[in-house]
C-alpha cells in the first residue's frame, strides 16, 4: 500500500483516467475520507476510498490506480459498508 502520510486535506482525488472522484478531508487509518457532498441522499454522508488504490500522490493531487467509475464503486460509509 503507498505511504498515505503525504495525502492532506484539500488535495484533488483523481482516478487513473484523470476522472475527478472528489477532495480529501482527511486520512482515517488506511482509508481516505473524502468532503461530504451536500446533494442527494448522499447529502451528510461521509465517504471513504481505500487506501490501496492510491498509486502515486504528486503536488495537490492523489491519483488512484483504479479509474474513477471503479474508484467511486469502492467507496464505503464510516462504517465500512458499501456506499451505494
């Protein structure tokens, strides 16, 4: 897994295919949290990406090895369930 002691809040969420997949708030452990997204049923929600899909972090950005339809299909809630 990469050494996700780089990845602070603000940096931009890219996936593999440069498809933004959102803004970091912070680092939980291995996971990625990302800034709640005020819309939708989503509107609250906190969402995490794994940190094993993060391939390089380079500037202010995190870019991800998985593209970021697959990358958005792996996020999860706090609790770790999928989130749909």
């Amino acid at each position: 897994m990469y050494d996700l002691s780089g990845i602070k809040a603000g940096m931009e969420v890219l996936g593999a295919d440069g498809a933004p997949v959102g803004t970091v708030a912070s680092v939980d452990g291995d996971r990625i949290r990302l800034e709640a997204v005020d819309i939708g049923s989503h509107a609250g929600h906190k969402h995490y990406i794994p940190g094993g899909i993060v391939a390089i972090v380079e500037d202010n950005t995190v870019r991800l090895s998985a593209t970021g339809a697959n990358a958005v299909l792996l996020d999860e809630e706090t609790d770790g369930s999928p989130a749909d």
